[in-house]
C-alpha cells in the first residue's frame, strides 16, 4: 500500500511503477498522457471518456485535501476563524489541484485498469 502511494505520488505507472505517466512538459503547460507505459507498454488510453471517471477520484482527493486542512488549521494552529480556515480549504484545493489532475488519472488507471473488462469494441457486436 504505502509503495502504490508513493508509485502515484511520482507519477509513475501503476502496473510495472517504473514508467512515468506523464510526459514531460513545462509547468505552465496542461499535463499531457503518454500513450503506452514506455516501460511495460499497458494502454493509458482507454475508450472515448474512460478519464471520465477520474473526476471521482479527483473530488474524493479535493473533499480529503479540504478535511486535512480544516483539522491542521483547528488543532495545529488553533485557529477558531470560520473564514479563515474556509478560506485555506479553499486555498489548499487549488495549490494541490494540479497534483490532484494527475494523481486522479492514475489511481483510476489502478483502479479500473483500460481495456482489461471493458472491450467495446466492434468485434464484440458482430
Ligand atoms: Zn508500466
């Protein structure tokens, strides 16, 4: 477990842990997905819309970001303010929301793993 953790947390595949996800672009561009594993060559494509889902995951990691941060500003810091720990909820949301783009998208690669349970293709309908 704590290895898939850090496995997501580099941004590494989630099959061999090896390959990166991610292809190396500037920060102030959008993230782009390799289209294979350049390691062990699994598919991180999917179907049209499998990242779809990924939105899931991602509002779990925002709702858990905002949990983190109401109990580090109430029992850390003490801090008795309503606006300002909303406020650092909401701040903690955007700073981890391009990490949070990213890890969505490879826990739900973990997950739901493309094209393993999921052949829709038309082979299939003939
Ligand atoms: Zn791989």
């Amino acid at each position: 477990m704590g290895n898939l953790i850090s496995t997501i947390l580099k941004e590494k595949c989630p099959f061999c842990e090896k390959g990166n996800v991610f292809k190396k672009v500037s920060f102030l561009h959008l993230p782009e997905m390799n289209e294979q594993c350049p390691v062990c060559k699994r598919d991180f494509t999917g179907e049209p819309g499998y990242y779809f889902g990924a939105m899931y995951v991602s509002y779990g990691i925002a709702v858990i970001t905002a949990i983190s941060a109401f109990l580090i500003c109430r029992f850390i810091f003490g801090i008795k303010s309503v606006n300002i720990t909303i406020a650092s909820c909401i701040i903690s949301i955007i700073l981890i929301s391009f990490k949070n783009f990213r890890w969505s998208r490879i826990i739900w690669l973990k997950i739901f793993p493309p094209g393993a349970n999921t052949n829709f293709s038309n082979k299939q309908l003939k």
